[in-house]
C-alpha cells in the first residue's frame, strides 16, 4: 500500500500569532509545529503501515524552511518527504494550495490520502475536500478511526453526538482529526536518519495538469478583509437557580442581546 | 570554532524537552513525595528509545552521539533529577562497559536488550568501605570449575532493584609486588538479576532524586558463569576508571539540567513575584543574581557539551569529563541554592519546583567521584 499524507507547518499558537500588514501571516518571525491534526494523519498512516505494511511519503508546500517538517515526519517514521516550493506558489488561499497539491500527487502513485482536517492557522477544513475533488476520488472527512479492509478503507466519520460508519474503495481521501490518535515522538536515531534523508523539492515546473490562473496569490480567489489573533473571551456568569428561575434567566438574557 | 548546533541535535534537543515536559515533569513532584521509582516513565522512554541512545543501532540502540545522549540526559535534568539519573547510570554505567570490552555473544546477549530499553541496567563499584578508595574492595569471586563464585556487598546502588543487568567488580587475585607490598586486581563481571546468592538489602533513605531506587547489593556464594567475565582478568579497575569518565559526563549533564531547569523557574518566578508595588526583577540584586547564575550555566554546558565530544573523538576524556563533572555540580549546587534564596519563604516549600532542585543538585558534587576525586584527576593530568 502506498500512503500519501499532506502536512503542513503551521505557527505554534502557544507563542502568539503575527501578521504582516497585509494581513497574511508572518510565518518566519513565528516558531512553528506540525499542524495537530496532520500530525494525527501521519500516525494514522504509520499505524496502517505497521499493520499491513505500507510505504508513507509526506507532502508539504511552503517555504524553504518547511523542509522541517518533512524532516520531523521522517524522524518519526515516514519513508519519503517531498517539498514543493516556489515563488509563483506564495499566498495560496485553500483553492491555490489544493490544485498544487494535488499537482504534486499526480506524479505519485497512491492508495490513499491522509490530510488532517484543518490547520490551526487557518481553520478552513477545505484543502483536503478540495484535493480530492481534483483528482476525482472519494473523500471521507473527520474520521476518528480507520481499518484497511482488502482494497478499501472503512472509517469511522464524527459527529457531534454519533458517527458513520463508511466504507469506501482506494484509491480515496481521509482527513484526519486530532483526536484519533496520540500521535508518537520521533525517535533519537530516527531523527540523524531524518537530518540524512534525501528531500525532494518540486517547484512550480514539477506540478502535473494544473493551469497557471489556479496558482499562488493571483489563483487565489479568497481575499482576507482583516486577520486578527483569537481575542480572549471575557470571564463568563456563574449563577445558581433552581430549574424555572433558570429557565426565565436564560431566556432574559437571549431577550437582552436580540437572540430571540 | 562553531558553537552552532547541528540541525539532528536541534531536533533531538526539542523532542528531548517535548518529552520530559510533557512525560517526565507532571510526575517530578510525587516522584520525589513518594519515593516511588518512576516504572511509566522508564518505560515509555525505552519504547523512544532513549535507554540506548549512543549505543550503535547493530546492537539495539539509537546510533547517535554522546552528545545526543548527554541533552537527553540535561533536558530529563531540567524537570526531574530522578529521571536523568535512572537514563545516565543505565547507559553510562552499564552500556558503555559492556559496549567497550564486552564480547560479541556478551553484547548480543545483554547489550542489545539494554540498549532496546528491554532491561535496565545498573553498576557496582562502591563498598562500605571502599568509595573514593576503590582499592579498599573486600568482595570476592573465586573460580571454581565453569563459574566464578561471588561473595561480598555493594552499596549506593543506582537502579538498584530496579535494575535487570549488573556490573558487578571483585577481587579475583591478590599479587605482591618486588618491594612486597600486596595489591588487590579487580575484575569486572556481568550479573543478572535473579541469579540465585544475589539478594538486595536496605534501600536508602535519601536527601535528593528520591525517586531513583538507591540498594545495597549482597552476594552470598552467587555463582557467576565464567563467560560474564567483562574484559580480561585483573582488569577490572581499569574497567571501572574508564567507565566512571562516561559516567561523569552523564552526571555532569544531570548537574546541567538541575542548574537550568531552577534557573528557568526562577527567572519566571522573579517576574511574576511583587514586592514595594514592583516584580523582584526590577530590583538589581536580582538582576545581578540572575546574570551570574546564566553566565555559570553557561560555561557548565560548555565544558559538558566539550566533554561530550570528547568522548566522541578521543580515546582519553579523563580530563574533559573531570572538569565539566566538577564544575557543573558546583554550579548546580550554588544556581539551586541562589533559586531557593530568589524564592524566598516560597522556595523553602516543597511546593515550588526549586526546593526539590537544590536537594537533587547535592548528590552531583558527591556520587560518580565526589568535586575532590575530581580535583585529584584534573591535577594529576595538568601536574606531570
């Protein structure tokens, strides 16, 4: 089986979050991890590779320095890292990342797609749909536990209070959640393996089947108005009532700010 | 000269610090309360393979560097000194014997579950009445047929209980020389645990790294098999002096680690802590506190990281690992001590991080030869 998992670096939240004036971010002044629900893509796949042996190659486009994260993914146990780089590429909204990305595939064979289900830097939940649309293979999204089954997959999808069971044939696409799994540490040895890997790096050239008006900021049909870091919820009521008194209180307050 | 790291140490650095933060540190405290030695810990370290980590990875082990191993070591320090010493006796003390002079079948049968983190390991040199004087030995092993027979004690042992694997040294001869004067030769043997004459006596009741199982080891009539001889016969105290300089990195690493991890809460602590309407590191005492204590942090990591490397590249590191033993525990003695003082009544309760800091930095100016041997060492290298 051969497993592609898109992933992605992302700024470390815990660090805070700045932006250039344009609104984008400004993604070398911020220290950066693996994106967590990709992280939990990967060891879905390092997991299935463990299960019924698999080769697991991480794909990423950013910048030059992204090459980390591939080299982090590899310390952790993935065979291959491929980065696709250039300058057209810059500014991508979730249109212009999933034609690359999916202009990176098309050069590979796959079974299966693994990308998480959002990035903390953007929260859109659109690249890995979107991936899959291009290459014209199913997607199941926010699956919280996949098994192999002959040639297909049979995930379990989340919702808020149940999920689906779905079964769908390879080759196909999963977007991943944090909470299905615990991702593993990279090993001490895996990492001086990693820092000697071999890295493939693709420019714009290196993309198959995808127009140039699809790509970077001018394919980009998404313009952000105002980017802002997450503003901190003021300290919330606490009261305590019997049940109809709460009933009343809650509905005044709902009356109070036009809800109802 | 480049001070920059290289990128695999960057990333072992970071995940090092990942794990003790996340694994090692929520436990430090209940660790230390309880005296309970940390088995989850151990555990979950040797599934990263972080038992094994200079060990070659033909025989089990991570195939990185002593300088690698040493950041392992520093970042467990930093939030747990119970933890960092369990990784370094285990790998210093008892890998790296066996790794040097053990045999092919010796490495294959003990090195390879040691380095897998399978087995823990654990060394013992140290008498009741033989500590800095290691001449002083009174244990025994007398070949009798296929096996040695073992009969003597062995205190302050790390890993003690906890431990699968042994280095176990004895007297096996006592030679005179031309002017008749008798000297005891030393040889080194590989014990397992379960070895029917091995027994364990007292544990130790401890000032600091409480949570690291601290026994005396007794051998009544333990018969040995000969082929767990480590290295050749009477050549144990060579064993046991080369062994000890690897040792001393590991420890002066563990010093390290204790040094920052109270320099790092202190630092945060300053700044939160308000006295006369200012944070404390408004004040310039503490400010100037705080500078002496980073410049000797500092030059600690230098002379560990130097010492690290030298153990990489040399085949005598003597000198290296004496000074960066010596002065890495003398600054995490007095770094530790300067916290508590910063933390005021605070630092003196055992809810703050850097009461349990300044207990565990003591034992690194003692154990793995205690400042004085390694003044003796440094000087009878610079003095020839």
């Amino acid at each position: 089986m051969k497993i592609v998992v898109c992933i992605k670096q992302v700024p470390d939240t815990k660090g805070g979050v700045k932006f250039n004036p344009d609104g984008t971010l400004d993604r070398a002044a911020m220290m950066t991890i693996m994106n967590p629900d990709d992280k939990a893509g990967l060891e879905a796949a390092l997991r299935l590779k463990e299960k019924y042996g698999a080769e697991v190659t991480v794909l990423t486009m950013g910048l030059p320095k992204a090459e980390d994260v591939l080299r982090e993914a590899i310390a952790m146990g993935a065979d291959k890292g491929i980065l696709v780089t250039d300058r057209v590429l810059g500014g991508a909204d979730t249109w212009a990342t999933s034609q690359t990305l999916a202009g990176a595939i098309r050069n590979l064979e796959y079974d299966l797609i693994i990308t998480g289900r959002q990035a903390i830097d953007g929260d859109t939940a659109q690249v890995g749909p979107q991936i899959s649309e291009h290459l014209n293979i199913p997607v199941i999204s926010y699956a919280q536990k996949i098994e192999v089954e002959g040639d297909s997959v049979i995930v379990e999808r989340q919702y808020d209070d149940r999920y689906h069971v779905l079964k769908a044939k390879m080759p196909c696409l999963i977007t991943a959640l944090a909470e299905l799994n615990e991702p593993r540490y990279m090993t001490p040895g895996g990492i001086f393996d990693a820092c000697k890997a071999e890295i493939t790096v693709w420019g714009r050239a290196d993309l198959k089947d995808v127009e140039d008006s699809n790509l970077g900021l001018k394919g980009s049909p998404t313009q952000i108005a105002k980017a802002s870091d997450k503003v901190r919820k003021g300290a919330g009521e606490k009261v305590t009532l019997d049940a109809s008194e709460s009933v009343d209180y809650i509905l005044g307050k709902l009356k109070e700010k036009h809800i109802v | 000269m480049d001070f920059t790291l290289r990128k695999e140490h960057e990333m072992a650095r970071s995940l090092f610090k990942e794990f003790a933060e996340k694994e090692v540190k929520p436990l430090a405290q209940e660790v230390d309360e309880t005296e309970i030695f940390p088995r989850g810990t151990v555990d979950k370290m040797a599934k990263n393979g972080f038992l094994g980590i200079p060990v070659p990875k033909e025989y089990g082990g991570q195939g990185c560097d002593p300088l690698t191993y040493v950041m392992c070591v520093e970042e467990l320090s930093k939030v747990c000194g119970t933890t960092g010493v369990i990784v370094s006796a285990h790998t210093s003390l008892c890998c790296d014997p066996i790794q040097t002079y053990g045999t092919e079948e010796q490495k294959q049968k003990y090195l390879v579950p040691l380095a897998k983190g399978e087995k823990l390991g654990a060394f013992g040199l140290t008498e009741p009445g033989a500590g800095t004087d290691a001449q002083g030995q009174q244990t025994k092993a007398v070949l009798d047929g296929d096996e040695y027979v073992l009969n003597g004690s062995k205190i302050f042992i790390t890993n003690g209980k906890e431990a699968d694997v042994y280095i176990i040294f004895a007297i096996t001869s006592v030679t005179t020389d031309a002017k008749g004067r008798s000297k005891k030769n030393i040889s080194a043997f590989i014990v397992e645990k379960g070895t029917p004459g091995f027994t364990f006596g007292t544990k130790e009741k401890k000032m600091g790294i409480r949570g690291s199982s601290t026994y005396e080891l007794i051998f009544t009539d333990c018969r040995i098999p000969k082929e767990n001889l480590l290295g050749k016969e009477g050549k144990g105290f060579g064993i046991a002096m080369h062994t000890l300089d690897g040792g001393r990195i590991g420890i002066a690493a563990q010093a390290l680690g204790i040094a920052e991890g109270a320099l790092e809460s202190t630092i945060a602590y300053v700044q939160e802590r308000k006295q006369f309407g200012r944070p404390i590191s408004a004040f310039q005492n503490t400010q100037f506190q705080l500078a002496d204590m980073a410049t000797k942090v500092e030059a600690a990591k230098m002379l560990v990281y130097k010492a690290a490397m030298a153990k990489a590249n040399q085949k005598v590191y003597s000198l290296e690992a004496a000074m960066a033993k010596l002065y890495a525990a003398e600054v995490a003695m007095e770094v530790t001590t300067k916290a508590v003082q910063l933390h005021g009544g605070y630092g003196y309760t055992r809810e703050y991080d850097v009461e349990r800091m300044m207990r565990d930095a003591k034992i690194t100016e003692i154990y793995e030869g205690t400042s004085e041997v390694q003044r003796m060492v440094i000087s009878a290298n610079i003095i020839k």
